[in-house]
C-alpha cells in the first residue's frame, strides 16, 4: 500500500485487492464529507495507513485464512453430526 492510487491494484496479492479497493473508497468518502479547510485530516490517516503496509498485509491474511479454518470445521462439524 505504498502507492494509493487504483492501478497499483494489480500488484497485490488477490486477497488483498478488494480490501484495497474498499479502503480507498472509504478515505474517499471520508474526504468528501469534510469542509475544504478539514481535508488534511484524511491525507495525515492515508500517510498513517501507507505506513503500516505489513501490518494490514498480515492482517488480512491472517483473516482470510480465518475464515477458511471456520469454513473447514464447519464442514467437518456437518459431516460429523
């Protein structure tokens, strides 16, 4: 998440380009809600987030892989029952 901008979408992982694409939205959101002179707020919480790009690669990793451990007991559990 070094580059905020849409086409460097196609450089992500696939687990990570619509989480991309959802954050963008959402700061996009965010800085059409606020007056002009309010807009750097959103810039101070892109920096922040462009920081971090580890951090929230290992995070949604470690959620989609979550969900398919769930997804995975949950079938064991129906076979089971």
């Amino acid at each position: 998440m070094y580059r905020w901008e849409e086409s460097a979408i196609s450089l992500l992982p696939d687990y990570l380009k619509t989480f991309y694409l959802k954050l963008m939205n959402i700061f996009k959101e965010f800085e059409d809600e606020l007056e002009t002179h309010e807009k750097y707020r959103v810039a101070f919480s892109r920096k922040a987030v462009q920081a971090q790009p580890l951090f929230w690669e290992k995070l949604i990793f470690f959620i989609t892989s979550m969900s398919l451990v769930f997804e995975v007991l949950v079938i064991n559990l129906v076979y089971f029952i």
